[in-house]
C-alpha cells in the first residue's frame, strides 16, 4: 500500500481531527518527525484542501490532535536524546 509521508504538524493534525489514520508509527527522519498515511486521492483532497484553506474542521478535534501530535513529537526527540 503506498504512504504519504507528512512533516507538517499542522497537517497531521488536521487529517487526525478528518478521521484519517496513521499507517505506521512515526519516525524521525532527517530531523523530521514524519507521519505515515495512506496515499489516496480523498487524502490528497484533504491536503490540497487545506494548503488552499478550502476546507473546515472542528476546532476542539483539532486543538485536541494538534495537542497530541506535539506531545508526540517532543517524545520522539527526547527519546531519541535519551531523555526522560
């Protein structure tokens, strides 16, 4: 199944507050903590829908994704530190 590798924490909260799932963990990968998705075409109107501010979303599923997804990604750095 082909992924859509996704950087922007924006975006990633945005398609998680949309339904859409992860295909796989996300990983740090040129110091980017990438997300993985399923590459198709009502992700990619997703995408294209809101880099051209088409779209709406609820704004409590997003502030609450956009939450989690930056919680995540400050853990996937620390840990990758070896922090706590």
């Amino acid at each position: 199944m082909p992924t859509r590798n996704i950087t922007d924490a924006n975006l990633v909260a945005y398609l998680k507050a949309k339904g859409f799932q992860e295909t796989a963990r996300p990983k740090l990968i040129n110091n980017a903590v990438t997300f993985f998705f399923e590459d198709s075409s009502q992700l990619i109107n997703e995408v294209e829908g809101f880099f051209n501010r088409e779209t709406t979303v609820e704004p409590l599923a997003l502030c609450e994704s956009l939450r989690v997804i930056k919680a995540l990604i400050g853990d996937i750095r620390r840990n990758l530190r070896g922090g706590n």
